[in-house]
C-alpha cells in the first residue's frame, strides 16, 4: 500500500501535521505502508497537479481543500480552507469519515491528534512533545518576543531550517524523525546539525535586514525586502522591534512568488480587530484571522507592491490616530 501525503511545505506545523498523520495511520489504519511526501506551497495560480494524486490512498493535512476524489483524507484548520464554495459544499456533503475541518485548533497537528484519539483510538501521548509545540509554534502561544526570536528552544530551531533550507528532500527527511523522536535529538542527526550554524547566522542578519527596512505608523509595520535573498525568516522579527505595534505587513520574493505576509502582534497592548484571512482572501490568499498571506507570481512585483499598500493603509485607518 503506498499512500501519498500532501503537506503545507516551509511549515513547522505542516512537517510535523504529516509526521503525526503517518504515525496514526500506520498504528491504527494499516500497519504494512509505503510513506511518499509531497510539499505544497501557496502561490498563484493551480495550487494542485491532480496528476500527482498517484497513492493507492492520497492525504492532504495543513492545507487547502481538494475535492478531486482520489484525496481520501484531509485535515486542515486554516479559515481560508477552501478555495471556492463548491469545495466548501463538496466537503459538507462528504460522507468518509476521512476529511476532517475546525479552525478552532491553534495547529492542524493537535487537531489531528485529537481526531485520531476520538475517533480511531489513536494514543497521542508518545507525541505530546510535538502536539505541544505545534500549537506554541502555529498559535504564537510564546510568552514574548524574545522567546520567538532568540531561538533557544529545539522546536525553534526545527522551525528556522523547515522555513529556510532550500533542498528539496530535507523536510522529507525530517518528516519521519517527527513522529518517532525528542525533538532535541533530531538536532543531533547530521543532515539538520550540519545546517544549523550557517541558518542562525543568516537569522541573526535578517534582524538586522528587517530593523534596516521597517518603518511603524499607527501600529502598523511594513517593510519591502524583495531586493534581500531572505525567504523563509522569522516572522516575529517585526513585533521584536517594534513591541508597541499591533500588525505587520512584509514583501518579500523568492524563485516562485512574490509574497504579502500579513501578520498582528502576538503580545500587543492593543486588540486586533481586523480579520486578516478576510483580507487576504480578497487577493486570492488567505489564513487566519490574525495571520494570513497573498502570493502572487514572481512577474507580478507591481500587484503584489499595489495589494501590500492597501493592506497597510487599511490596517492604519483601522487603528485611527
């Protein structure tokens, strides 16, 4: 049986979503199975190759919905779940048992684990750790800033190369160890500590290339760094600097896209009050209410700038003078 995982690429929570799924279905599915890992990215245009649905059984975790009927799983927890209402109607009226939708979890891995519990018999406690800093990890649940910036904690770590090494098969790699190991022994493996060095030097740069680039105005952060090779950084750096803002809307670009990250400040004073998943919808992207993106394809530099500089004036006019 060979079954074929679709997981949210450059992704902690996605990594680990396709870790935990793999762990469940081998102890409560069918034991004798092949594992093939796919990553999907959010970008403009098709956001899937149906071609590629190839698995005796297809899954997509942390991600968008399919109905394409060779997906035989799902489970996601992103407000913008599906691209259109038929998708949404299709998975209303999906009678599997397999596809599984509540934005209500702060990662889509403890949704799995809880799904998996309740519904299967699943026993999550072997990967507690995991669960525990996904939810950290995807909800922002650090105490501050600091905690998200300074990378002590293994989970950090993890997170900053997932984002950042740009070979194709390291996450793939990486996958497996997720449901089995502590998450500090996998630092020790040599493909991720060889990495490491090179990775919390670039991160150290990219504080400094975010200070040099940002600019806050009534609560609201931007910055262009499209002209920097720096996808993949942390995106707490914006509240690290700037701790009294309330949102943060940063362009960057890499080979594929150009992408309008939109974020609100974990730790603010102040109340977001603005949906940003709504937001980005609007623009063919999407997220949470407190998190969300929009890509557009790496020729579009003008409609990505145009669609960041509304985004910003209307985060600004949304926290007035």
């Amino acid at each position: 049986m060979r079954v074929r995982v679709f997981y949210h690429d450059k992704c902690f929570d996605g990594a680990s979503s396709a870790a935990l799924f793999s762990r469940f279905y081998r102890e409560r599915i069918r034991n004798e199975v092949e594992f093939v890992y796919s990553g999907l990215l959010h970008r403009a245009g098709a956001l899937f190759n149906e071609k590629e649905f190839d698995g005796d059984e297809n899954a997509i975790v942390d991600f968008k919905y399919s109905s394409s009927p060779n997906i035989t799983w799902w489970f996601d927890h992103h407000e913008s779940a599906f691209l259109s209402p038929a998708d949404a109607a299709h998975f209303e009226q999906d009678q599997s048992n397999r596809k599984f939708y509540d934005p209500g979890f702060k990662s889509c891995t403890s949704f799995i684990a809880m799904v998996a519990e309740q519904r299967f018999g699943f026993d999550p406690r072997p990967v507690a750790e995991l669960v525990h800093w996904t939810d950290i990890v995807d909800g922002a649940l650090y105490e501050n800033a600091q905690s998200a910036v300074e990378m002590k904690a293994p989970a950090m770590k993890l997170t900053m190369a997932i984002e950042a090494v740009r070979e194709p098969d390291f996450v793939k790699s990486l996958i497996p160890l997720l449901a089995t190991e502590p998450l500090g022994k996998i630092l020790e493996q040599p493909f991720v500590a060889s990495v490491l060095p090179a990775l919390l030097e670039r991160h150290q740069r990219s504080i400094d290339v975010v200070r040099q680039h940002a600019k806050e105005e009534e609560g609201t952060i931007f910055f262009d760094i499209t002209d920097q090779d720096l996808e993949g950084y942390n995106k707490f750096i914006p509240y690290y600097l700037y701790p009294d803002s309330i949102y943060s809307v940063g362009l960057s670009k890499s080979s594929f896209r150009v992408k309008v990250s939109v974020g609100s400040n974990p730790w603010s004073k102040r109340e977001p009050t603005v949906n940003l998943a709504k937001v980005c919808e609007r623009y063919g992207g999407g997220g949470h209410a407190r998190v969300g993106a929009i890509s557009f394809d790496v020729t579009q530099n003008d409609a990505a700038c145009k669609a960041a500089q509304e985004v910003v004036e209307e985060l600004r006019a949304s926290v007035g003078p």
